[in-house]
C-alpha cells in the first residue's frame, strides 16, 4: 500500500511516494505531463490512496484516478495552513504527508476533503457558470448603451434595453452617426446574447429535471421558485442528506454569518464564505415573493426589518427558506402554505419548455428522465 501526494497543474502534476510502513524503500518524486497519465495509472495499485489539491481540473483527474486506486481526495485547500518554502516538489511531499497521516493514524477520519459530485452535476455547475459569464456581457453592453447615450446628453429609460420594441425605440432617438453606428453594432450584439442565455437557460432546466425532477416538484411549491432556481439549489447541494442539520445546510449556502463568541460577549462577523454561492445569488431576486410565501414567513421579516438593516433582513429570510426547503427535500413533503393555482402554473410551463426543448433538440426526453 502506498500514498501519492500530487501537486495538481493546467498541463502537468507532480507526485511524490514512499512507503511509510518501510523504511529502506526509496522516495520518490517526479514530475508528469498529463498525456503520460497512463503510465502513471499502470504504476497504481488497488491498495494505494491519492490526495490531489483543490483546483479547477481537479474533480477531471479525480474520475480518471479513482478506478486504479482503493480511494481517491481532492484537498480543501482553505481547511490546510501551509507555511515554510513553496514549490511543487514540497507542496507534493505536504500533501503526502497530510494524506499518510490521516491514512495511517487517522484511519482516514476527519480528512479535510471536498465533495466530490457527479458528472452530471459537474456538467450544470458548468454551465451556470457560462450562463454568468453570459449576464455579466449583457451587463457589460447594456451599460456602454446607456454611455453612450449620456455622453450626448440623453437619458434613456432603462425598460428600453428589455424588450424587442424598446431596442427598435433606441434606434429612432435623433443621435449623431457615430454614435448611431456603435449603438446598431451593440444592438446587434446584446441581441445575440440574449438568444445564448434563452438557450443555455433552456439546456439547465433540461439536463437538471432528468437528473432532479422529483426535488425541482417538491421546490416548486414554494412560491418564488421557479424550475431554474430549483435546480441552481440541486446542483449546489446535489443530496440533501450530506449535511446533518439545516445550520450546515444553510451554511454551505453562504447564508450563516461567522460567530466568535467568549464568556458572556457574541459577534455577528461576516458571511461563512466556504460554501456556494449560486443559490443565494439567485434567490435574492424573488424576496418580494418569499415575504409573502406564507403567513409565518410574512410575519417574521416585518419583525426583523424593524431592528435590522435590510440587508440582513433579506439574507435571514432567504435563510429561513432555506431552512424550510431542507426539511422538504429532506422528507419529501411539499411546502405547508403551497399556492395550487401558482404551482400549476409553474408545471405547466415547465413542461412546455421541456417539450418544445425536446422537438427542437429531437430528444426521447421521456427517455433521458426516466
């Protein structure tokens, strides 16, 4: 049985190995491209164990590792404080000896390791991530428009940029030829972006309801969650009974502050930020729904907001959302004040986009969800 530390590149790895439990076999480190990856495999065994930090080709070298050894970790890099001279050759033996001591001593309790989720999951959280690359864009252009405009001493009313006969509106304002000529050319473009995140949209709820389609049901009862928000919380959770309690469930969601209390003196400090951040980012834009959501839910943000800012009003009612969506998925109940009427209306749409996402793409979808 042997450990393998690997310090983890774009384009190569460097590993380090010696036999603890003999002390006259050698060490040994060296350095790999990633296409001499299979001689490397060829060297594993099915008693050995690999630690790899976390980083973004990590969960890639993962899947191609696990099969060749007994176990596989990918390193949360923020729980491990590093200290002393960095190169790849000592991050490598660190690594190592992290992982032979939680192999060897540990039993490989508590080892400070991330999760690692499906491929399937792998694949959504790559495409939210383009999707916010894609927002980001037509951020980006609407606000060079609206420059654009200012510089000439217009004020453009913002609704303009959201719809088709308000971008036609824009091109009628009397405005001189250069500025005319790049406002056609930024027209043109955040028309183009807006057709690639319908599309992208269209391809997550797809690929999430075949994987999460018994779980986006239950969230949909709750009103401010729409099919996509349901699975941007499937994705960044992927099973609900990983975390014990809704406090860690909540945490993971980056929705708990910090706590630092001694004696009798407790600080509130900023937002655990070792967690995911999607759900929370897209949940904020349906507080108006959740505050009237239910009685209790009402009841309690007018409570808050009267000795809390409104930040801290809006975050601790999507936590108790939250909260109540662990519970949910956690016993498979839907939502105690669900509106039928609007979780109807919420299915229905769900699935027409399906179907029409299905006959455009020819997809057997009944096919790919069951």
């Amino acid at each position: 049985m042997k450990c393998y530390g690997i310090d983890l590149h774009s384009d190569s790895f460097v590993f380090y190995t010696e036999n603890v439990l003999n002390d006259q076999d050698s060490k040994l480190t060296r350095k790999c491209y990633l296409d001499e990856l299979d001689k490397f495999k060829a060297k594993l065994s099915k008693d050995d164990y690999v630690a790899v930090e976390a980083t973004s080709n990590a969960f890639w070298f993962y899947y191609q590792i696990k099969p060749y050894v007994k176990d596989c970790f990918v390193l949360d890099t923020n729980k491990i404080v590093v200290n002393g001279n960095k190169t790849d050759k000592i991050d490598a033996q660190k690594i190592f000896n992290l992982l032979a001591y939680y192999v060897y001593i540990q039993k490989l309790k508590n080892i400070p390791k991330v999760y690692i989720p499906p491929k399937e999951v792998i694949e959504l959280r790559s495409l939210f991530s383009t999707y916010n690359l894609g927002k980001k864009m037509r951020t980006q252009v609407k606000n060079r428009i609206h420059s654009i405009f200012k510089i000439n001493g217009i004020c453009l009313d913002r609704k303009f940029l959201n719809s088709k006969s308000g971008k036609e509106k824009v091109l009628e304002i009397e405005i001189n030829d250069i500025a005319r000529f790049q406002i056609k050319q930024l027209l043109t473009h955040l028309n183009f972006l807006d057709i690639e995140q319908k599309e992208i949209e269209d391809k997550i709820i797809f690929t999430g309801f075949c994987y999460f389609k018994n779980e986006i049901h239950l969230l949909l009862t709750i009103k401010g969650f729409s099919a996509f928000t349901a699975i941007a919380l499937l994705t960044d959770i992927v099973d609900v009974k990983r975390f014990k309690t809704a406090k860690k469930f909540t945490c993971y969601l980056r929705t708990t502050p910090r706590i630092k209390s001694s004696n009798k003196t407790t600080h509130m400090n900023n937002l655990n930020r070792c967690g995911r951040s999607l759900t929370v980012t897209l949940l904020t834009q349906s507080l108006l729904h959740f505050k009237v959501a239910g009685p209790y839910f009402t009841e309690f943000y007018n409570r808050l907001r009267k000795g809390k800012s409104a930040g801290k009003s809006r975050l601790a009612l999507i936590r108790k959302v939250l909260t109540a969506a662990y519970y949910m998925l956690k016993r498979g109940t839907e939502f105690f004040w669900k509106d039928n009427v609007n979780y109807q209306r919420k299915v229905h749409n769900l699935d027409l986009m399906i179907t029409a996402f299905h006959r455009k793409n020819d997809i057997n979808w009944q096919k790919e969800i069951a």
